[in-house]
C-alpha cells in the first residue's frame, strides 16, 4: 500500500518513538548538526569580512598590476603609462618612484616607505585622498617640497601640518666635510590615516619630480601602477602583459605582491573550516549512537519484517533514510539561521554593543573596530553538502547492523 515500503517505515520511524532516550539522542544529533552548520557559516563569513576589509585597506594604497624593469629604472615613462591607459580592462595608470628613507624630526627619526607621485595621476590607482586628515595629495607641487604622512607616523614625530621635517636617503654625497647622506628639508602639508599601521606608521607621499631630485633619478621612475576594472582578473592580465611586453619587463600583481600575507589568511581559513568542523563531526556520532540503539531496540520489529519477505537491503535502507532525514532537518536548520544571522551581523553586533555598553572591537586597539561579514554562497554550499555528507555516513554503521540481524536469534528470546 505504501510505496516506496522502506521511505515510509524509516519517515515513520524518524518522527514517531516510543523510547525517550533515544529521542532524546536524536533531538541532540539534530541540534548539534544545526548549532555546528550555524556556526561555521556565521564564523567564516566574518572571516571573509576581515579578509575583504584588508584586502580594500591594501588595495587602496598598492595596484592591481605593476610594471618596471628588471634591471633597474623606467625610461620614457610616459609613453609607457599612455600605452598601458589604452589597453583594456585598465581604468588607471600612473607612474611612481619608491624608496626607503629616514625621516627625522626636532625629537624622533622613523624610517618610512617613500612613494613619489605624480598627483595629475595618482587618484586614478590609489584612494589614499578619501583617507586624509588634514590636506589632500593634490597640494603635492613641483618644487613645493611638500610631504604627506600616515597620522600614526605624525604622532611619532610630533609633527602636525605645516612643520618642517628632514628626509635622509641612503645615498650618499660628497661634501668638504666629507661622505654625507643626502637630506633635504619637506613641509608637512598633509596627514591621512588608512586603518592599516604598515601605511599610517610607515608610508609617506611627495611630488615624483621632487622624489626625482632627492633620489638623483633624472627623468626615470621605478614603475607603473595599473588599476583594473576587475582585481580578480590581475594575475592572468599580468601574466599576458609580461609575455606582450618581452624580456627586461615585469609585471606584478596584487596577489604575488602581497603572497605571504593572503596566504597566511587563507591557512587561517582553512585551519578555523577544520575545527568548526569537529562540531558537526561530534553530532554525527550522536546520530550513529540513536540509530544504533534504535537498532537494538527494534531488533524484534527487524525480525518481524525479515520474516514477512522485507530484504536485508530494504532494512538497511530504512535506517538510512531516517538517520539522513535528521541530518538533512539539523543541517537544513543550521544553513537557515547561518545565512539570517551573516546577513544582519553587520546591524545586530552593534546593537548588541549599544545595549551592554562596550565594544568587541575598542578603535584605540583595532584598526578595524567593527564585525564585518561577508557571506559567500560557495561557503554556504560546501558547508550544508559536508554537514549532509557527514550525516548519511553516520548512518551506514547502523544500517549494516540492522541488515544483519537474523529473525531466529532476534525472535527466541521474546
């Protein structure tokens, strides 16, 4: 009457138990699966956040792809800046000269990453003007001698704008006191604060013609930053440009540029996907340890089906179906609630902070002083299937001891 035979018996047996115990069992097995599923999503989408949060931060002061020489410096790089504007997928170019320098003030000395620009171009690759303080990098003037600085490193200066401050190069010059470093004094016309300590305590900007001077370049530069309309697309764009460009040209992307780092982030992700993991592992034996006793406990009905015609195959089926149903319910659960809790972290963690009166996240401690998320479908997906996975493999056990219970030993002794 019932077809097919073995999905009804394992639905009714999934949902109708006499034995509390293994109610209760089952109930936990549930709730773990939807507690391990809730957390993994919600964890790795603040993960991802974070991850989105830095990668923007160190995307707004470096470039998608970036061109030099092999050997040393740009030549005639301005018809190398108006060819790469022209090719596609490039939305900005612009030239730049970079050096480490010390920087001193009246009471300390920082060494710092100095970046020439040229500000008629810079806007186009980099967003360091949406972060200023003070100023802007279009005050930046040939022959003004103006600098801009991260707020983290004014601070260890003690300098605000308009201040003098002292440039010291590695190079050196000859003078009739002797070998001296090249210095040269710069006005402090800008201050801008990032969020990232590399750039706010070690980074600072000033004319390209300027940094020409101080550094004794002539009219080279080190390279060219490029800007994409698609970041993702850098490495293959980079990859085809070195090979169009030919030896004594290199091109770096973003991703190689900084590989250490994203791929230290993405061990991370990997390593906290693994633990969280365990939590769905753990409700998986829950649910092997209620099919088991379920198994025990309807050792007599077992026998009564085998001895009526039901295969071994059909039985085993029974206890798949029904430990899958409760694997596929908890994880079913856990991606609901995952995916509501991700989406509105954003509003509900600062709610959370109003309400207690502190903050997870302090901004006199963290350069990113709130939760992010970022929820990812691929995540979502990998998750339920794994947790689903995980589930109907808890059940074989089970399923085989049931498969092998013979109706003569089963029904003796009741």
């Amino acid at each position: 009457m019932f077809k097919p035979l073995d999905l009804y018996i394992g639905l009714r047996y999934a949902y109708k138990r006499k034995n509390q115990r293994i109610s209760h069992v089952s109930l936990a097995a549930v709730l773990g699966t939807m507690i391990g599923v809730l957390v993994l999503i919600t964890i790795l989408s603040i993960m991802n956040g974070f991850e989105r949060e830095l990668r923007t931060r160190i995307l707004g002061m470096v470039a998608h792809v970036t061109v030099s020489e092999t050997d040393g410096l740009l030549a005639n790089w301005q018809v190398m800046r108006d060819k790469l504007a022209k090719k596609e997928h490039v939305v900005g170019a612009a030239p730049y000269i970079e050096s480490q320098i010390m920087i001193t003030s009246d009471t300390a000395a920082h060494g710092v990453l100095l970046h020439g620009i040229s500000p008629e171009y810079q806007d186009q690759v980099s967003d360091v003007d949406s972060h200023m303080e003070y100023g802007s990098l279009q005050d930046l003037k040939s022959r003004g001698y103006g600098i801009a600085i991260g707020a983290e490193l004014a601070g260890k200066l003690n300098v605000y704008p308009g201040d003098k401050i002292t440039l010291i190069t590695p190079q050196i010059q000859i003078t009739p006191a002797g070998l001296l470093p090249r210095m040269k004094r710069f006005t402090v016309i800008a201050i801008f604060r990032k969020g990232m300590k590399e750039y706010d305590s070690g980074a600072a900007f000033i004319h390209i013609e300027d940094a020409a001077r101080l550094l004794k370049t002539r009219k080279e530069v080190t390279g060219i930053r490029l800007k994409l309309d698609d970041l993702f697309d850098a490495p293959d764009f980079a990859h085809q440009l070195e090979q169009e460009l030919g030896k004594g040209y290199k091109a770096t992307d973003w991703a190689e540029a900084n590989k250490v780092f994203f791929s230290a982030i993405n061990m991370e992700h990997i390593a906290m996907f693994t633990i969280l993991f365990f939590i769905v592992l753990i409700a998986s034996f829950y649910m092997l340890a209620a099919l088991i006793m379920l198994v025990t406990d309807k050792r007599a009905d077992i026998a009564i089906l085998r001895t009526l015609g039901m295969s071994s195959t059909t039985i085993r089926n029974v206890f798949m179906i029904q430990g899958s149903l409760l694997g596929i319910i908890g994880t079913l659960l856990g991606v609901l609630l995952g995916i509501t809790l991700a989406v509105n972290l954003e509003t509900l963690i600062p709610s959370i902070e109003d309400y207690f009166g502190f903050k997870i996240f302090p901004p006199d401690l963290f350069y990113i002083s709130y939760v992010p998320s970022d929820l990812r479908a691929s995540n979502v997906w990998v998750i339920a299937l794994g947790s689903i996975a995980l589930s109907i493999l808890a059940t074989i056990p089970a399923s085989i001891r049931a498969a092998s219970i013979e109706p003569v030993e089963a029904l003796r002794y009741d």
